[in-house]
C-alpha cells in the first residue's frame, strides 16, 4: 500500500496528524506492507523568509482575527498537541517561509531520510523556536538526519530542488487538494485533516481490503 502525505511544515495540524497517523500505522496489522511518502506544500508561499512580527502578529494580519482570538486558537491547538506528547511554543516560534525546509526535505527524500527530517522540521518549528529558514539550522538538521553536510549547503544555496517542491504543490492541485495535511492512500481514498487515530485505522483496512479486491 502507498499512502502520499502533503503537508507543511509551518502547519501545527500537519504535525498532530503525524503523530496520529503514526499511532494508526504503529497497530496496523500490515504495517510491514506500507510505504509513506511525503510531500510538500505551502500555506503561505507568499510569506518573506524574513517575517519580524511573532505568530500572532501574523495570524491575526492573515486570518483577519484579533490577537486574542489568535490566541484563544493556540491554545486549543496546543491542547490537541500536548495530546500527542508534543510540547508547542507558540511565543518562541519563529515565522519562516517554509520553501527552503522543502528543499532539505526532497534532498532528504533522496537518501531515505524524509521521515526523519520532516519530524525534526515540524519539532524544530513548534517545539524550539528555531528559524526553519535558516542555513545553519537546516544544516544540522540534515546532518543528525545522516545527509551529507556540502549536499545540503549546495542545496540551500542553489535551491536545485524547488522546482520538485514546485512539481508536489501542482499535484495537490491536480488532486483537488486545498488544505493539510491530506493523507492518500493508493491514489483511491483521502483523508483530510488532523482525524483520529480511528478513522486513520478505518482507512488503512479499507484501503487494503480494495487492493485485494482488486487484485
């Protein structure tokens, strides 16, 4: 079975849905039979790799919602996550065009490393405040993830990837996909959204039950 999941990386739901997707698979009986491959995309392409206000700031400009409303929406989602054993900063993150933690991510997919380097940019993000466009920060990234330093600096700084990051951006599009994290499995059934573990397991069985169907 091959499940395609597009996702960001500045997505607080993309990273609550791993974890719950992970859980689905971890008691999936043919777990073995299953290969992830993740995808990029963008919820704001437009966002400068530079932003000087805090997440609230720029939420609150984006979304047309005050602060406090903002704010109100942190800690729902803070909750979720602390659910799924994750620890959200929402004071210390540090908003970033995500393109460049893209491009690691394809270089990473290249070496069998993008599981890997997708939960460390997602726990990098929302964990640690740490700038998820920054060069140093994608390197050791790269690096406790087993890439070669020079390939990832040869990266960031021609940006050789992008039109890949591009290339999965136009497939969601092309699959009617608007919104993250969508989990596809087979290419026959979607599922949108951070869902329950539950409907994850739904999914996998039925999804497995039609490729027998079908042969």
């Amino acid at each position: 079975m091959n499940i395609d999941i597009w996702s960001d990386i500045a997505c607080p739901w993309c990273y609550i849905g791993k974890r719950r997707f992970e859980r689905a698979l971890a008691a999936f009986p043919h777990r073995e039979e299953v290969t992830v491959t993740w995808h990029s995309f963008q919820l704001d392409p437009s966002l400068p790799a530079h932003y000087d206000g805090t997440e609230a700031q720029y939420l609150s400009t984006r979304k047309g919602m005050s602060e406090e409303q903002v704010r109100q929406m942190f800690a729902h989602v803070s909750e979720q996550a602390a659910g799924e054993g994750l620890d959200y900063d929402f004071d210390s993150l540090v908003v970033a065009n995500s393109m460049r933690g893209h491009q690691l991510l394809h270089l990473a997919k290249e070496h069998g490393a993008a599981d890997a380097v997708k939960e460390a940019l997602l726990s990098a993000h929302f964990e640690h405040g740490t700038d998820i466009g920054e060069t140093e920060a994608l390197v050791r990234i790269g690096l406790k993830a087993g890439l070669d330093e020079q390939a990832v600096r040869e990266e960031l700084a021609t940006g050789s990837r992008v039109p890949a990051v591009g290339a999965d951006i136009a497939e969601a599009a092309a699959l009617g996909i608007r919104s993250v994290p969508t989990f596809v499995l087979d290419m026959r059934y979607a599922v949108s959204g951070a869902q329950p573990v539950e409907v994850f397991a739904q999914a996998l069985a039925q999804a497995r039950q039609a490729s027998h169907e079908t042969g």
